[in-house]
C-alpha cells in the first residue's frame, strides 16, 4: 500500500482502509485523492453548518461530515460521507436530508472543533446524488444534472438510541455517528452556544 502523505505539510496521513477523506494530524488540512484512481492529494476547504435546534446542556456534539452537490437550476443534495458499511442507512438518510431542504447557514464558533475523517469519495457522493435524484423525482422527469460539491460538517447529537441533526431536527439511527468522535461537551458547548448561537 502506497504511503500518504499531507499535500499541506507532507505529514503522513492516518490511512484506514475504507478512508477516502484524510484529516492530517499535524496541521489539521482535509485532503483528499483528485480521482478515484488515488493520483494526486488535493486540500480540501469544509464548511461548519450552524446548528438551528437546541441543545442540552449535557449533550456532546457530533459533526457528520456531509457532501453538499449542487444541482443545475437549484437545489443541493446532502450526502452523509461516512457508514459506508450501512449503505441503505447512508441513503435513507441522504433522501431524508435531501427532501427536507431547510437552509442551513455557515458558522465560525469561537471554539475550535477538530472534523472527522470520511469514507466517500466525491466521485461516490455524485453517484449517490444521481440514486437520490431518482427516488425523489417524479417517473418521467428528467434525471438532475449536478453542478459542484463542498464538504460540509452538520451538526448532530445523539439522543438514546437515535442520531439528531441540528438543522432541521430530523432523527436516524444512531449507527449513523458509530466511528465519530463528539467535537464538544457539556460546559465548553454551553459557552459555544451561548456566544455563537444568541
Ligand atoms: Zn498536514
């Protein structure tokens, strides 16, 4: 298997295998292959999605990492990049996101919050769109054309047994964040909340 290495500061990357999206330890860049034959790492900017539900304060705060393409004519499709080894979950709740587009804005906490590593290539996240695109049109539409993609991180947190997205408070399985690590907890998400979300 062929070392990878940070395009940023050339840090080896921590490599999994089912890993599409790297997180560099050392200087904190996202980066991923430039094709799905792995030539070639490219940085990759993500954008943090403001919560819009509230939160408790004992909840830990997940960041899903979620691919956002751009659909020709208006529209965005939103695809969960990781639990890949759940497909029919990941599209469940990609449709689910998707068809209930409530907007989301960008949000720059004064707290830094470290985003996670992710299984889907982008090029997988368009092949998903297109799946998507299908069950949610109507027979005989045409098939969505998609513009680009970003990588977003939504925010969720995990209530009993159930995943819940801060945006528009839509629930799923919990298995959904198995492999995350919450960013904040507890009295440092309070402080967060309180300046950033008044
Ligand atoms: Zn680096």
């Amino acid at each position: 298997m062929l070392a990878l290495r940070c395009p940023r500061c050339g840090a080896d990357l921590p490599a999994r295998s089912q890993q599409r999206v790297f997180v560099c330890e050392e200087c904190s860049a996202t980066s991923m292959a430039s094709g799905r034959d792995g030539e070639g790492f490219m940085v990759l900017d993500r954008i943090l999605v403001r919560p819009l539900q509230e939160f408790d304060r004992g909840e830990r705060l997940f960041l899903l990492p979620v691919w956002q393409v751009m659909q020709r004519g208006g529209g965005e499709f939103r695809i969960p990049a990781v639990g890949m080894g759940q497909m029919s979950l990941v599209l469940a709740m990609a449709q689910r996101m998707t068809a209930i587009a409530t907007a989301w804005s960008v949000w720059e906490p004064s707290l830094d919050l470290r985003r996670s590593a992710a299984d889907l290539h982008v090029e997988d996240a368009y092949s998903l769109a297109e799946v998507v695109g299908m069950r949610l049109q109507d027979p005989g539409e045409n098939p969505p054309v998609l513009g680009g993609a970003r990588l977003l991180d939504w925010p969720c947190v995990r209530r009993s047994s159930q995943t819940i997205e801060l945006v528009g408070g839509m629930a799923t399985s919990g298995r959904l964040l198995e492999g995350l690590s919450p960013v904040a907890r507890g009295p440092e998400l309070m402080a967060v909340a309180e300046v950033d979300l008044s």
